[in-house]
C-alpha cells in the first residue's frame, strides 16, 4: 500500500512539473516567432545583397568584356 501511494506521489509530481513546462513554453511562444520572423527578414535581406553584388559584377565583367572588343574608343574629358 505504501508503495503504490510513493508511486502515485510521483506520477502526481511528473504530472505537475510537465504542466508546469507546457505552460512556460506556451508562454515562450510570442517570443520564439518573433525570433523567428527577425531570423528570416535578416536572412532575406543578405541574400538580396549576395544578389546585387553578384550582378553587379556579372555586369562590370561583361562591360569591361565588351570594351576590350569594341571598336569604338572610349572618349573622356581628357580625349577631347
């Protein structure tokens, strides 16, 4: 008898301590997505200035191609 009233403290114990973190994460919750949202506005963002640098200098690239090969000059304030 005394055994299975230590057994039922405990569970009644277990019981408590998991409602107990139930309500603690629940509480949490705003928390985490706002983290979340921060993380993927923050993620998106270096990614558009990973792509901006990118065709930026996928542009620079061809331009400085095309004017090794072009058979027009250039002309600067200096040329005239």
């Amino acid at each position: 008898m005394k055994d299975k009233k230590k057994t039922n403290i405990n569970l009644d114990k277990q019981i408590d301590h998991k409602v107990q973190q139930y309500y603690k994460e629940l509480g949490n919750l705003p928390k985490i997505h706002q983290q979340r949202a921060e993380s993927v506005w923050l993620r998106r963002k270096w990614i558009e200035a990973q792509k901006k640098q990118n065709y930026q200098s996928e542009y620079e690239r061809i331009r400085a191609h095309l004017d090794a090969f072009s058979i027009f000059p250039h002309i600067t304030d200096g040329d005239q």
